[in-house]
C-alpha cells in the first residue's frame, strides 16, 4: 500500500522584525520571496497551500489557498500544528516562506522518504536539523500542540524521534532573515543556479 502523498504547505506567518515586517512581498530577483518556495512545492506536489495569519502580508499568489492560523503563538511550530489539522491526517511538507532556495527536486525527495513509523521525517544539512523544510505526520500533532510558545522549534522535532535524513548540501536551507540573506539569495536566483 502506498503512503499519502503530502500537501505542501509554506509556512508565511512570522513577524519577520529583522526585515521590517513585510517579509513574504520582499522582491528577491524579480519576484516575492514567498514566491520562490511556493513555486517548488507546486512543481512537487499536487496540492499546496500558504499558512499565514490574517495580518499577514502577502503578494497576490493568484489560486494558492491560503489557510489562516490563530493569531497566537506567533511560532512556527504553530503554523505546522495548523496545517496538520487542516490536511485531516494527511501528511504535509512544510517549507518557509523564506527559503528561496529550496528545489522541487529536494521536495520530490522529502515528500517521497518514508517515515518508517516516526512522527516525521526531517532533513539534517550542515550539522543540524532542518524542520523548517520538513515533511510531518499527523502523529506529530499532539506534540506540536502541546510544546510550550517560546520552545526552540529544533527542541521540538527532536523531541518527537523523527527520522533524519541526512543532505550533504545546506544550501537550499537558507532562511532570508537579514539584508546580508536578501544580497545573497539575490545573487544566486539571478544567476539562475
């Protein structure tokens, strides 16, 4: 019997401080930077939704539904447990909505691995987890429901056993968190690598 496919899900509900709060509509080589790992989970997956919060500010994503998650916790362990409950037991991929550099040919991957009977199964690249680019079962909800607000996300996945994978290449993992991340994205989407 084959497993689920997963829905995609880019988590795009942070406050996003460090870049001025309009993280999601920032232009990174010509198109928003949500844009970038919505358009790799779409080239993956059948079904592929954005997580935001209602204050959220998003760029027109044109049919991408968009599932709203409570106001509170503003943690993205929270945009995970929401995206759990809505996909009603299927599994979901999760990506950041700041990771421009995340490939469909990386999703295809984690989206086909099994979890083996782990709640989820989770890349490690250059020495740590990366469950920002994760693919989550629905077993991983009560935990993911339960974890305290300020929790590390990191101490969260691991605490529930999840299957490592490991990458060799960390660089599809790049979160855009500063202007030093925008220079550096920038130059390697324009590059078109």
């Amino acid at each position: 019997m084959s497993q689920p496919r997963p829905i995609g899900a880019v988590l795009a509900g942070g406050r996003a401080r460090r870049l001025g709060g309009d993280k999601a509509r920032l232009e990174i080589a010509g198109r928003p930077l949500v844009a970038w790992p919505l358009a790799a989970l779409a080239a993956a997956l059948a079904e592929v939704v954005v997580v935001a919060k209602r204050d959220t500010p998003l760029p027109e994503l044109g049919d991408v539904e968009i599932w709203h998650e409570p106001d509170q916790p503003r943690h993205p362990g929270a945009g995970i447990a929401h995206a759990l409950e809505r996909a009603a037991g299927r599994p979901v991929l999760v990506c950041a909505g700041d990771m421009p550099l995340v490939t469909p040919e990386l999703v295809r991957r984690l989206a086909g691995e099994d979890a083996d009977g782990a709640p989820a199964v989770v890349p490690r690249a250059g020495g740590r987890l990366q469950p920002l680019l994760a693919r989550y079962e629905a077993a991983a909800l009560p935990a993911l429901r339960a974890a305290a607000p300020d929790a590390p996300l990191t101490a969260v996945v691991e605490a529930l056993g999840p299957r490592v994978v490991e990458l060799p290449d960390e660089g599809p993992f790049l979160n855009v968190n500063t202007p030093a991340d925008v220079a550096a994205a920038a130059q390697f989407l324009s590059r078109g690598s």
